[in-house]
C-alpha cells in the first residue's frame, strides 16, 4: 500500500460498496465507488428510476448570527440576507482575484443559523476561508465528520420517499425541512445534481448506514458510482470544481455571474468589477461532438483555420444525445452557437451548442 493510499478517508458507507462489489477510486482525498454494475446503467436507472450515491465526503460547516454582523454575508457571492427560513442558495466563496475557492450551497436553518455545504476535497482549505474572515469566528463550527449524506436521485425519487418521510412532497426546489426518518430526525433538501427530481438527505454519520440500506430495499433503488454523477451533471450542464472552476478561474468566465450579486459587497467584487469592464479573457463553452467520440480534460480546442482557442474541461459520451459532449473554456469571441470547433490532436468536429445538454427532465417538476 502507497503513502497516498494510506491517507486516503473513508465514508461511513465504505464498507456498504465493498459489499455490492463497487469498484472503488481515490476521489479528492476520499476512496469512493465509481461504479457498481456499470456506469451506463447506473446513468440509464437515475434517468428513468432512482439511485443512491454516496455523498458523505461533502463538507458542512454552521454559522450562528447575524449574517451581516458577522461577516458571511460579505464571504459568499449571493445575497443570503433576504433568504427565507427553510430555503437554500447556491453561489461561491471567491479570493480577492475573483477566482473561485470553492462552490457551495448555504441553507437557512434559523434567522440566525445558517447550514453550508462545501467539496469535500476543499472542506478543510474552506473552513480555514471562513474562519480568517468571519468577523466572529466563534460562530464558525465545521460539524463534517458527524454528518451523513445520502442523494436520492431520479423521477421516482419522491415516490420511493414518500413510504418514509409522507409530508416530503411539500418541498419545492431549494428548499429543504426537517423530517423524521428510521426514527432520527434528519434534513432533507430538494436540490440535486442530475438534472432529475432528487432529495439530499442530511443524517447523522452513526445512521446514515441503516438508511442507506432501508432505501436500497426497494426495487426500484439502485446505487450509482461517480462515473454516472460525471455523465449526469455534465447533460445537465452543472460545474466541477476542479474542472470548470477553480481559484484562477471566476464566476464571470464560468457563466456563473447570476450567482454574483453586484448590490452588496464580498470578497472578489471589486477584481470581478475590473473584468467586467474589461470583460472575460476566456469564455465557457459548451459543446457536441459531430461523432460518439467524447473530448476529454486538457485536451486542445481547435477554431476552424486550425489555431488553438482554448481547453476541454469536462467531456464524456452522452447516452441523451448519443454523441460526445463537453465543456471547456475558450477565447472572448469563439463561443457563439452553431460554430464549429475541433477538439483533440486530431481534430474531431464538433458544434457549440450551450451548456445544457438533457432536456425534458423531472428537476423543477410540480409534486404533490
């Protein structure tokens, strides 16, 4: 065994993957399963069913108090001040560059208690973050490693859920409540990273087994691998950190400048300001290859005169379009729809199209 490999953490649910014969992977610091009967079949089943993943190595911080007084309203992107009790908000946490620390979902739990998820490759460099600039670091606990998390994705997930948890269709998306569940009370949130209907649900680390395997009881549960989460959120057009966002990297290139509110001050307003009156040196682009083949991370995109216009950040087959698709960032100016580009030493065809790749799906669906 490497030194690497004896770092490496292990979720609670470990020993349920090894168990179901999963193929296990370093993640971000984190042994996690990439797959279990197979990645297109995991992919397949969350599109048309519901599947389980893994999710414990996400981390969860809470912060009491004012958000204005205390500093964490000034941390983030978005505006979390006017945030109703019970709801969430996606936005980022950004150095003084503009470049992207880390991408996040805060929840209000209270007035003045606030529940945030981060990566949980970048859990302890985030924590750090807020730490040196909340102005009552006090308030600040990361509570990671007693939390438990389960993603119950798919258009069947509130069907599956509802045997357990009755009032759970009142939840519309982004908002989350507190239900009891196998007897723990838990959060449950309406979020997802799919493009499907799907539930988070937040338990104890100590529970979070029992549960798994109470929902994988039924027949219409199946556990997915990171290798479907990848195909899935890229159909879907969601971000990777590590991929399309990083610290050299800001909301304003990634596309992501509708998470940035410019009415109120945070850390990077004033280096996003500067590019915005300059405007963006690379663009985020989305992209279908003319053939099944699929671009991969790093690899060169290609104007049509042959010179180089940028990087693939994420691509993967998609069984949805039946062609490769990908994402990457390219020069202002080169990202307009209907061009076409090459990616790849050898120069495969392809179209930019936008970065949403799956339509017709169940996420923002009305449910009773």
């Amino acid at each position: 065994m490497t030194a690497t490999q004896e770092t490496l953490k292990q979720t609670p649910l470990y020993s349920e993957h090894i168990g179901l014969n999963a193929r296990i992977v370093p993640f971000g610091g984190w042994e996690m399963p990439v797959q279990y009967e197979g990645i297109l079949a995991e992919y397949g089943h969350t599109r048309k069913a519901v599947t389980l993943f893994d999710t414990c190595h996400m981390g969860e911080f809470i912060v009491t108090g004012d958000c204005i007084a205390n500093g964490l309203n000034e941390i983030v992107t978005m505006s979390i001040a006017d945030m109703p009790v019970n709801s969430c908000r996606y936005g980022m946490m950004l150095n003084e560059h503009g470049g992207v620390i880390d991408d996040l979902i805060v929840f209000r739990q209270e007035k003045e208690k606030w529940f945030i998820v981060v990566n949980g490759a970048t859990t302890a460099k985030d924590a750090a973050h807020f730490r040196k600039h909340l102005r009552q670091p006090e308030a600040f606990k990361d509570i990671s490693a007693s939390i438990g998390k389960i993603d119950v994705q798919g258009p069947l997930s509130l069907e599956i859920l509802k045997k357990y948890v009755p009032g759970i269709g009142k939840l519309a998306y982004y908002t989350f409540a507190h239900f009891d569940l196998l007897g723990e009370r838990v959060l449950i949130s309406r979020t997802g990273y799919t493009g499907e209907l799907g539930y988070e649900i937040y338990s104890s680390s100590r529970t979070v087994v029992p549960i798994w395997r109470e929902l994988l009881k039924n027949k219409e549960v199946k556990p997915a691998g990171l290798g479907a989460r990848d195909m899935l959120r890229l159909e879907a057009g969601y971000s990777l950190y590590g991929h399309e966002l990083n610290e050299d990297i800001t909301p304003l290139e990634a596309g992501l400048s509708k998470f940035t509110d410019f009415t109120k001050n945070f850390i990077g307003k004033e280096a996003l300001l500067k590019q915005k009156e300059s405007g963006p040196r690379r663009t985020l682009a989305g992209f279908i290859s003319d053939t099944r083949r699929a671009p991969r991370q790093d690899q060169k995109i290609y104007a049509a005169g042959g010179e180089a216009i940028g990087l693939v950040t994420s691509g993967t087959f998609s069984p949805f379009r039946q062609k490769g698709i990908g994402l990457g960032f390219v020069l202002p100016g080169c990202a307009q729809k209907g061009a076409t580009i090459y990616f790849a030493e050898d120069k495969n065809a392809a179209k930019i199209t936008g970065k949403f790749f799956y339509q017709n799906d169940s996420l923002k669906k009305t449910t009773t």
